[in-house]
C-alpha cells in the first residue's frame, strides 16, 4: 500500500503540466506539506525513502530545473545553503558509505533545496506572495482544527489513520504532559508542529492587519484563536518562546517609529533576557541534587545542560565533518533536543557554521527590507519574517528542524532573497499586492 506515496508527485507533476510549477506549488505541495504526515514513505531502486512530500517535491523539483532555472541568479546563500547540503551529505559516508551519502543528498536536495528554490523564485512577487501566505494559512488553520481533539484524545488522528495504508512503519507514542495529549498533527512531534505553528500564526497576524484576508479568509480572527490555540495545546516551550520574539520583532513593522519601537525591543530583550537565563541557569543547578518530577520543567532543563555537557566533548572529536546519523549515543541521553548540537555532532563544525550564516545572512535580508520598505504591508512583512526566523533560531536551542518545519524553514529562507521594496509608494494595498 505504500505505493499510495506515488499520487502526490503524479498530482503535482499533473499540475505542473497543466499550469505551471507555481501552480503546482499552491495546488498541490502546500495541500500535501500542511495535511499529510511526512512519517510514512516507501522504498525506491537507488532513492532514498519517499514520503507524500517527497515525491510531491520530486515532480517540482523536475518541473523547475526546465521552466524556472534558466533565469536564476547565484548569491551568497545559495552558496551556503549547498554547503549545509553537502556537509548533510558527506558525513553520511562514515556510517553507510558513499552510497548512503548518495542517498542522503538526495533526501537533502528533495527536503531542502527544493523549497529554498521556490521560495527565491516566487515569493518575492506581490501576487504569489499573497496568495501563498493565504493558501498557507487556510490550510494550516483546518489541519490544526483538525488535530486539537488529540488534547483529550491522547493519541494523534492523523498517523492513526494513515497508519492503515502503511501497516508496520510507525507507530504513534502519544506525547502527554499535565495529563493532557501533546498536539501534533500531520507535523510528527508536538515540538514540530510548535515550529509550523510560529512560522504559520504571525504571517496570519500580518495577512489580518494588512486588510488582506482573501475570501478563504472571511473569518481571520477566528482562524488566529484557532492557532493560537493549537499552539498552546502543543505544549511546547520551545516554541512557545519562539512565538514571544517573533511577535516582539514583527511589531517593529507595526509601529510609527520602527527605529525607536526597535531599539525599545532589543533593549527589553537584553533587560530582561539575560537575567531570566541567569535567574534560570542558577534554579537548575540548585535543584539539580533535588528529586524532581519526571517531565516537568526543572527536570527537562536538567537534562539539556547534561546532554551538552555530555555531547560537546563529542562533537569536537568530529571534526571538520561530524560522525553522520551513527554519532556516539551517551547512555541516558537519546534525544538531542537542540538542532545546533544535533548539527554539529551529524554535520560538523563545517556544517554548524553554514547553518548559523544561512540564519545570519537571511535575517540581515530581512532587516534591510524592512529599513528599505516604503509602504506598511512591505515594512510588516519584512519584519514578520524577521521574526519568524529569528524566533526559529531561537526554538532551535530546545528542539531541533523536522518533517515539514525543516522545510518551511528553508522556504522562509529563499523568501528573504526573493523580496524588493517597491520603487515608489502605492496608496492601495490591492494595487501592490495583486
């Protein structure tokens, strides 16, 4: 039954044919990537697993390299973003040999590529802009509404029906916390679907204040409590801090005086940033020869301070290229709840410091965007998706990329290369926009 994988690339490849690949792209990925969990997948000659995402993202891809490609131009990131992939890639040939580094990159091409090239290519026009963010929202709104009964449920509708057509490849373990189910959706963990939920609710938030909820979206503020809600059922700390500063830093593009609601952001940020890790750091290590109760919040920082006072040691004996997915495992320590660390042990040093200066470069994107901007809707946006990466680099320090939070990661980063302030001001919104 796991051939059922194949009808979302002969869909989006049907559609590519039909009307393009941004077509395809709003018909068919967003649809696939917000609603069908990427946990399932089926086995290929010389490919590695494919999941509805991946086979949907093949058929793009191909669809791109012959009708968008040729007017493509290189930057710096695209450099970066190669090097994340090769260094995913090279350090798999450890383990499994240059075939599992082949298999990988495949993988890698599908998962990351893939998205960063459509969001370069089409998100920095007005129309595909909207009507991307749109799509995006909609979808993301019902797949939530969808998935909030898990929170009594306890256990998560989508992979339990879906499991079905995949008998023997996955089986849910029911996140719980404060005795009630952990929200997850079609994202695979709840710290995953925390991470779609920050990128998806401060794009809606921009979507409400700009006066262009689409004919989708008649009904926006009760689309943003149904996020806002899912986000919070999550239960996921991570994001939950994540969802702070992004918002912190697109109010920025809200307010009359960016430069001065700027400085008062960052300034509050430092105020009350650094004494709260301090405050925090000093709570753990008091209560850390204290019994403490399993799951909860003291016991989870507990455990992260371990875990990269056990794995930084085995990182730097990774060298240049890390150890690839078959990195010594610590006893007591299986997850590695941190994507900074989880790179440096798989990827290397080499790998780590092309993930920092993808996030580096793309917010300084953002930031000048955002300065250049003439309008309103362009100076919110630009510092929403600010925001957004940003509060995803700082979820990151707790969880780590995943499934589809890896790549709408990666389209946000094509976004902030694909976006030019407008040449003059416009008065009407529709007017820019459409």
């Amino acid at each position: 039954m796991s051939i059922i994988v194949l009808i979302a690339g002969i869909l989006c490849m049907k559609a590519v044919l039909d009307g393009g690949t941004r077509y395809a792209f709003l018909t068919v990925l967003l649809p696939v990537m917000m609603f069908l969990p990427a946990d399932f997948n089926m086995r290929l000659p010389h490919l590695p697993p494919l999941s509805f995402e991946d086979t949907a993202l093949l058929s793009l891809g191909v669809g791109m390299v012959f009708m968008d490609l040729p007017r493509w131009k290189f930057s710096t990131l695209d450099g970066l973003v190669l090097l994340f992939v090769f260094t995913s890639s090279y350090s798999e040939r450890i383990p499994w040999g240059y075939n599992g580094a082949y298999l990988h990159l495949c993988n890698e091409l599908l998962e990351c590529v893939v998205p960063y090239i459509a969001g370069r290519l089409w998100l920095g026009q007005p129309g595909m802009r909207i009507k991307t963010v749109n799509t995006l929202i909609v979808l993301l709104a019902i797949a939530s509404a969808l998935a909030i009964p898990q929170v009594v449920l306890k256990w998560n509708i989508y992979i339990h029906f879906w499991s079905h057509f995949f008998p023997g490849q996955f089986y849910d373990v029911p996140q719980t916390r404060l005795g009630l189910g952990r929200v997850e959706g079609p994202y695979g963990m709840a710290e995953s679907c925390g991470l779609v939920l920050l990128i998806g609710l401060p794009l809606a938030l921009w979507l409400k204040a700009v006066g262009y909820f689409g004919r989708p979206l008649k009904f926006g503020t009760t689309i943003i409590v149904v996020l806002s809600l899912t986000i919070l059922m999550t239960q996921s700390r991570g994001p939950w801090l994540g969802l702070i500063v992004a918002l912190a830093i697109a109010s920025i593009g809200r307010a009359k005086r960016p430069l001065r609601r700027g400085i008062l952001v960052f300034g509050l940020g430092l105020l009350v940033g650094v004494p709260l890790y301090t405050y925090g750091k000093s709570y753990v290590d008091s209560a850390s020869n204290k019994r403490v109760e399993i799951g909860s919040q003291v016991q989870t920082a507990q455990y992260r301070e371990q875990m990269m006072d056990a794995y930084i040691p085995i990182a730097e004996l990774g060298g240049a290229w890390g150890w690839g997915n078959l990195y010594p495992v610590v006893k007591g320590q299986f997850s590695i709840d941190n994507e900074y660390l989880l790179v440096w042990l798989t990827q290397g040093y080499v790998g780590l410091a092309a993930l920092v200066l993808i996030i580096i470069d793309a917010s300084i994107s953002f930031t000048q965007l955002g300065i250049k901007a003439r309008t309103f809707p362009e100076r919110y946006l630009s510092f929403s998706l600010l925001g957004i990466l940003l509060g995803v680099a700082v979820c990151l320090g707790t969880v780590w990329l995943s499934a589809q939070s890896f790549m709408l990661f990666f389209l946000i980063v094509g976004w902030s290369q694909a976006i030019a302030p407008a040449k003059k001001r416009q008065p009407q919104l529709v007017a820019i926009y459409t």
